[in-house]
C-alpha cells in the first residue's frame, strides 16, 4: 500500500511538474494533502541520507583502524608480484628497511636481501606458487647488502586481481635478536662439550643404574663407557671387593644421608688392571628424570705417591729410633771391643783363652755389622763417602757372589760412559749383597739374575714423591726369575722386621737397610714385582761432579805415639777404656765427662795437648758447641770426633768447619792408632 502511494506521488510530481496549469483543477483539498504527502516524504529521504553518511563514516572508521593496524603492526607485511616486485607494504616494513614506505614500492624485494641469502628467496617464491601453501625461510635482510639481520619470512599466496594476478603476502619478523641467542648458545654448547670431552676428570650420567653419557676420559678410563651406554650397569666396572661399599653408599645418599663429598674405590681398567678413582656425585635431572652426574679422577698415581710418602715418613721415624739404638750399642760394642783388645794385646796366642778373645773379636765384629744395618735406614748413616764408579763396585760384588751362587746365571750389562756417584762403597756393596740374597732366596730351583746401569736424567714428575732433587742419576737394575711377590707383600718389603723367610735364613732387616741406606744417599729404591713373574729393584742415585778415588788398603799395624790426649766422652764405660787403650798406645791421657768440663781441662793444660778425641752426642753441652768452644781458646786444636752415630749429618757440619777427622764406634785399637798418628803429624 505505501508502496502504491509513494509511485502514486512520484506520478504526480511528475505530472504537475510538465503541466504546471492543472494544479488548477485539483480540488484544494487534495492539493494539501498532497504537500503533505511530499512534506512526509522529504523528510523520510533527509534520513535515508543521513543513515548513509553514519554508514559511510563508519566505514571509513574501520578502514582507519584496519590501515592503522596495518601500518604500524610490529611484524612487518609486504604485498610482492610474481616477478618479485613489492606493491605494497606498511610502515613497519619500511621502518626495518630504513627506507621511506614510497621508496619501497615498485622495487625488487631483492634489492633488501643480502647477497648471499638471494637464492633463499628465489626458492621460497618458486615453492610458494607451485604448492600454493604456506612457506617460511629465514635469511638476511639490510638495503646495504654488505651486512644485514636475521629475519624470519612467512607467506601466503592471494588472488588480488586480474591485472596482477597471484601475490604475495608475506609477513617479516626480525629475529637477529633471537639468532645470536641461539648462536651463543650453540658456541656455549660447543665450548662446554669442548671441555667435557677433554677434561682430566672422568665425566658420565648415570640414570637407572645405566649410563646415559659419558666423556673420552671415561671411556679411557673404563672399557669404553660410551659403548656401553644404556645396556651396561656402571657397577659392573667397579672391583669386585669395592661393589658392596660402593652400593651401600649409593642407596644412603638415595635415602638423603648426609655423606662425604668424595670417595675411593677401584676400578677395572681395559687391559684388567686396577685404577683407583675418587666420585664425586651431584644429583640432576636428565630427560625429565632424576640421575646421577659423575665427575671420576684418576688417583691411582697419588695412591702410589701417598704411599711412597707413608712409607719414607714411617722409615724416618723407625730410622731415628734405630739411630739411638745404634748408638748406645756401639757405645757398648766399644766397651767390650777396648776391653779385648787390651787383653788381647797382653795375652800370649797360645793360652787357652787367646782363641776365646779372638772370636769375641769376631762377635763384636759380627754385631757392629748389625748396628751398621740399623744405621743404614737411620737418618745420616753414611760412613766414609768417596766419588766411585759403580761399574766396577756392581762388577766385584757379583763376581764375589756368583762364585757362592753357582745355581744362579748372572746377566750384566753396563753403561761403558757411566756417570760418578759420591757414596759410602762398603754400604752400596751391602746393598747389592742384601738384593742378591733376595733374589737367590727367590729362585730355589736356580734362576737367572739380570743386572744392568744407565745414566738417567730425572724429572720433579718422578722424584717429587721420594723426597730426592730432580737432576742427573746413575739407575742399576737388578731383576730376577723368582718368585716374585703380591701386592700385600710388595707393599712391606722395605718395612723393618719383615720377612717371609724362616726365622734362620735372615732377620729382616737387609731390604730395610737398603732402604735406608739409598735414602741417606739422597737417592731413591723402588720395587716391582707379580706373583710368578719376579722381581725388580731399581736404584737411582745421584751424580757428583768429583773425579773417581781408587780405594787403598788400610794399614793394620798398631801405631804408638807419646803425647798427651785429652778424651772427653760423657759414657764412663768409654772414659774407662779409653784411657787404657790410649795408654797402652803410649800416650799421656786427660779425660773429661762432658763439654764444659773438657773445655776446662783444656783450657788448664792446652800446652801439653797434642790433641782431643771429642764424642760428638753429649748432655748439657753436645760435640759441635764444644768443637766451636775448643777453636775459640786455639784455632790450631787438633781433634777427633768419635761418635756411635755416623759420619753423616751432624758429623759432617763439624768437619766442614775445621775438624781433622772421625771415627766410628766401635773402632779396633789398630784403627784409632792410625787415626791418632795421621792428625798429630798432620802439620808436622
């Protein structure tokens, strides 16, 4: 109906408007009417126009919006033709180019790609038009070319129009930020595999009881863990003897006891033998699940250095019990050696009894060789040192014992330019005789003995652990074919005392002493052995720069003399014999029970003086004090040091500072005339 009526108006406004007269025949009553009509009318299309114009704003309000979106979106967009061109793009991608958005359009995108990512582009354009799907590439953006930043490329194909047909749209995110990140986390990864891999410490996941991952130094260290890896128990590498231990401090740190850090335990290494390592283990998480990370070192070298030093220190401490022992028994052997030879001197050799002092003699003898032995691993036990070829002291040695041991075969290969050692000969011999007996105690059934000398140059790496300077060595190597020794064994062979042997076939003490005595040469006695494999001794000892001395026969014949002597000596045994003996000589004696009594005999009667026999171990005022005293009241004093101990040590700092000579007690009465006539005329 009021679609009627609005054509009827229409009509009529029409019709009116070509024939402007006939409004002259319409009644006046429908003429107001109709302006009424037409009234209504204007007014309904004032509204039509004015809800189009709301629509309009609206539209071009979301447009706004769109394009601000658009414009100042943080990922960059770009609208680019099949030839590559770019046709539109925001204010964004303009920004990240540093180039003006009019600048942009019409060119090559491939004017921003740096030179040698052009190809990515090219490749992800080819495949986004063959496959119409979605396609992402990363390469390198900047209008420079030369450098650029990462970034992250994402398109779709569109369908814009006929004109251009398929497009581009494509969306750009700058990623160079996040490119470093995990570019630094790639050097990171690779600078801490770098040092786990070539770490000193055993490195190695264990999860499960399996292990996960393990470095080169674990697969070094235990048949190749890395092999290993999720099918063998870490367990069954450690020693059978340690596994239970190692189990049960396992399952106590699972409960959260509180443990130690570190542990030792052994392993089994690639070729059987066993390796003592130290754990270390922190608690991780390792693929979302709880495991053990493992940090093993080596310490099988400290062990052996550990046990070096236990030893050196525990041979120190029996060395200076020993030397206390050795003195007050020499003190005694001198007693009773004063008290025979005196008899000796006044019996006739064909009583009864002359046989009877003679082989006291030879007990005395015989005992002194034991204090010898003691003295040997005592601290400063070196007799009568003199610079020596050890070829030749090796060459007598062996030959004195082959002849006794003709079972054994002696093998000898000498260094022919062997280097000087400075050594007591007589206790380096002895050394060599105790390791021969050794050996030949070894080889029952006979054997074959191998002995053979180098010139060696020794690092700090091999000597630090001995106690012994690095420098120049001369080696001897003595090996046998015997029995050889356990490890048990092996670790208490130079302990005093020890023997496997019957109680008659040796006391205990001849590998001991050879101990001791290469120490107090500043030099170093190792040995190897296996069961049924033998035994080796090494022995290393340090150069000396002296030329060789041939050795001279001492002179026997008792020697007397008329002078007067003063002997001080705080042992009344000593004093008491010592006068007989020195009188017996011939000489005039003085005597004097210590130090400070001494200097005052001396003092009193230096005049008549020839010399001092001077004891060097004394209360209140000890040998070195008095010495210094004794040059002080007269710089041309001539004395003797007499001492239980040896010429080593305190001995020799006295004789540095002027003292004319020593002698070890027990001496003979032969002995201590040679030594007296040798000082007294030493000046004319």
């Amino acid at each position: 109906m009021q679609k009627d009526k609005a054509q009827l108006k229409l009509q009529a406004q029409e019709f009116i408007s070509k024939n402007p007269s006939a409004l002259d025949k319409i009644p006046p009553k429908d003429i107001q009417q109709l302006i009424e009509d037409l009234q209504v009318h204007q007014i309904e299309l004032e509204m039509q126009n004015d809800e189009l114009r709301r629509l309009q704003q609206d539209l071009e309000n979301e447009r706004d919006k769109y394009s601000d979106l658009y414009d100042f979106s943080p990922v960059s967009y770009f609208t680019i033709n099949a030839k590559g061109i770019i046709l539109e793009a925001n204010l964004t991608a303009a920004a990240m180019l540093g180039v003006e958005r009019g600048l942009l359009i019409g060119r090559p995108f491939s004017d921003f790609i740096v030179g040698d990512d052009q190809d990515i582009f090219w490749v992800h354009r080819k495949k986004l038009f063959e496959t119409k799907t979605r396609q992402t590439s990363e390469l390198r953006l900047s209008p420079k070319k030369d450098s650029g930043f990462y970034a992250l490329m994402e398109s779709i194909v569109v369908q814009e129009d006929h004109k251009n047909g398929n497009l581009m749209r494509t969306a750009v995110t700058d990623i160079h930020a996040r490119h470093q990140a995990e570019d630094a986390l790639q050097k990171s990864e690779k600078k801490y595999r770098l040092l786990v891999e070539n770490a000193g410490d055993a490195i190695f996941i264990v999860q499960d009881g399996q292990i996960k991952f393990a470095n080169r130094k674990a697969n070094q260290m235990g048949n190749d863990l890395g092999v290993a890896l999720d099918r063998i128990s870490f367990v069954q590498y450690i020693h059978p003897d340690d596994r239970d231990m190692f189990l049960d401090r396992h399952a106590q740190r699972v409960k959260g006891e509180k443990l130690p850090e570190n542990f030792p335990f052994r392993l089994v290494g690639q070729d059987g033998q066993e390796i003592w390592v130290e754990l270390k283990v922190v608690l991780i998480t390792w693929q979302d699940k709880p495991a053990n990370l493992s940090f093993l070192r080596d310490i099988t070298l400290q062990r052996k250095l550990g046990m070096q030093l236990q030893l050196s220190q525990k041979m120190e401490a029996v060395g200076t019990l020993a030397g206390g022992v050795a003195h007050d028994f020499n003190n005694l052997l001198m007693g009773i050696q004063g008290r025979t030879s005196l008899m000796l001197l006044e019996a006739d050799p064909v009583h009864r009894q002359f046989e009877h002092l003679k082989e006291i003699e030879t007990y005395i003898q015989r005992a002194t060789k034991l204090t010898k032995q003691l003295l040997g691993f005592a601290r400063g036990g070196k007799y009568d040192v003199k610079p020596t070829d050890l070829n030749d002291l090796i060459e007598k040695s062996a030959q004195m014992f082959g002849r006794t041991k003709k079972e054994i075969t002696i093998h000898k290969k000498y260094h022919d330019q062997i280097w000087s050692v400075e050594i007591d000969r007589s206790q380096i011999d002895q050394v060599l005789l105790n390791i021969f007996v050794n050996a030949w105690q070894a080889m029952a059934a006979g054997g074959h003995l191998y002995i053979q000398t180098n010139n060696e140059i020794l690092g700090e790496d091999i000597t630090e652990a001995h106690g012994v300077r690095p420098g120049k060595y001369v080696a001897i190597s003595i090996a046998d074919t015997g029995i050889g020794m356990d490890e048990k064994t092996l670790k208490r062979v130079f302990d005093p005392f020890f023997s496997t042997k019957e109680k008659e076939r040796g006391s205990g003490l001849g590998l001991a002493s050879a101990y001791g005595i290469i120490q107090n040469h500043d030099g170093m006695i190792l040995a190897e052995s296996e069961t049924g494999q033998g035994t080796t001794f090494r022995i290393y000892l340090p150069v000396t720069e002296k030329p060789v001395i041939d050795d001279l026969q001492a002179n026997q014949n008792i020697l007397v003399g008329t002078e007067t002597i003063l002997l001080i000596d705080d042992e009344e045994m000593i004093l008491d014999v010592g006068v007989q003996v020195l009188k017996k000589l011939g000489y005039e004696v003085l005597t004097a029970s210590n130090g400070i009594e001494g200097i005052e005999v001396y003092q009193q009667n230096r005049q008549e003086v020839a010399m001092v026999i001077l004891d060097l171990i004394m209360p209140e005022m000890g040998g070195g004090e008095t010495y210094d005293r004794l040059k002080e009241i007269d710089p041309q004093v001539k004395v003797l040091l007499s001492s239980g101990y040896s010429i080593d040590g305190q001995a020799t700092e006295i004789l540095n500072r002027g003292c004319d000579g020593f002698i070890q007690k027990p001496f003979s009465m032969e002995d201590l005339s040679v030594k007296l006539r040798q000082i007294i005329t030493k000046y004319g």
